[in-house]
C-alpha cells in the first residue's frame, strides 16, 4: 500500500497500536489475543490501521507479551514490550511514542480493544492531518472518541501527561482550541472491549 501523500516538509502518520492490556474483567485474558473476526484482536488492529493509510506500525505489548508475540502475525510491525503496563495505559503510549520513527509527523494512536473503529476513520483522521491538523480525534456525535491522532511537536507533552489511565486525555484537555473532532459515527463504532458482555456482543457480530 502506498502512503498517502503529507504536506511539504511532513513525513508520514506512524500508527501506534496499544495492546498491553491484561483484560483483568475478562477472565485475565491479554486483550490482544481475544478473538474477533477469526483472528486476534491485535492482528485486526494492525490491519485496520495498515488498511486506513499507516505504513508504518508500532504495537506495544504488555500482559503475556512473550505469548502475543508467539501467537500473533504482525509482519511490518515494530513491537515494542512495556514492562509497565500493569500501571496504566499511559506507560504504553510513553513507550510507543518513544520508540516511533524520526520521520513520523504524527502518531495515529488505536486502541486495541476497539474492534468497530474502520479504515475509513483511520483515513479520516490522516485527511484531517494532511489538510493542517497537529492533534485530531474521531468523533461520535460531536462527543470525542478514538483513534486520537497526535502531530510530532505534541509527542513530548503527551509523553510527560500520560499517567495512569488517561492516556493524552490531558494533551487533549490543554490544547482543546486545536484539536480538531473529525466526525465518524457514519463509518465506525467507538464501543471499547471490557467485559464479558462486551466479548459476547462482539463475537455475536
């Protein structure tokens, strides 16, 4: 797959995929190995963002990292192991915005356990990025969601609020006059993986 074209003077978006959750509501399972589509929920994630217009790919392990990356297929993708996970997701997108390459003119960041998020969100988000945007993220209704797309210039911000759980939550809050909501309630669903409901509701379809 070609990259889409960037702005004069940009590299490409580098995707980053966060899958080291330990799933600890659904049975302890590593959120990366559950099921969807036939396939691991990482293979899927990976293929999403791959689909949507990222060449290049960085997934960050955590729980059971040693078995996902036995089980999993991810050819291309940079994997990056966070012994930290237990902590948070904000150690995960530390370690993901660390290891992504010089060039990158931005970080699509995906969550692994959103299996309804499609390539055309992805796109949209890239789109948004190559008309001007530094900091984008899908929206649902007006209401802000995932994926989150983060301009180079943020990566250092966002690495240093990134705690616990939140993620760049506080990047996004500091900088709400820039970022740009990018309308996909058309194209995709933003419903997270958490419990087994979730899990059932999925798989059903």
């Amino acid at each position: 797959m070609q990259t889409p074209p960037t702005p004069a003077g940009r590299g490409p978006v580098a995707a980053l995929v966060l899958a080291a959750g330990g799933g600890s509501r659904l049975g302890g399972r590593p959120k990366a190995l559950l099921r969807y589509g036939g396939r691991p929920l990482v293979e899927h994630a990976a293929a999403v963002v791959r689909a949507g217009g990222c060449a290049d790919v960085t997934v960050v392990l955590g729980a059971q990292g040693d078995r996902v990356r036995a089980t999993a297929h991810l050819p291309g993708c940079r994997l990056v192991g966070n012994p930290d996970w237990k902590q948070g997701m904000g150690t995960s997108l530390r370690a993901g915005l660390a290891a992504l390459p010089p060039h990158a003119s931005a970080a699509l960041v995906m969550l692994v356990d959103t299996p309804g998020v499609t390539p055309a969100a992805v796109a949209r988000l890239l789109a948004a990025h190559r008309a001007g945007a530094d900091l984008a993220a899908a929206s649902y209704g007006g209401r802000r969601g995932h994926p989150v797309l983060i301009g180079a210039r943020h990566f250092a911000e966002a690495a240093a609020g990134a705690r616990g759980d939140a993620g760049a939550r506080a990047l996004l809050t500091a900088h709400a006059a820039e970022l740009v909501l990018v309308e996909c309630a058309d194209v995709a669903v933003p419903d997270d993986l958490d419990t087994p409901a979730d899990l059932a509701r999925w798989s059903a379809g």
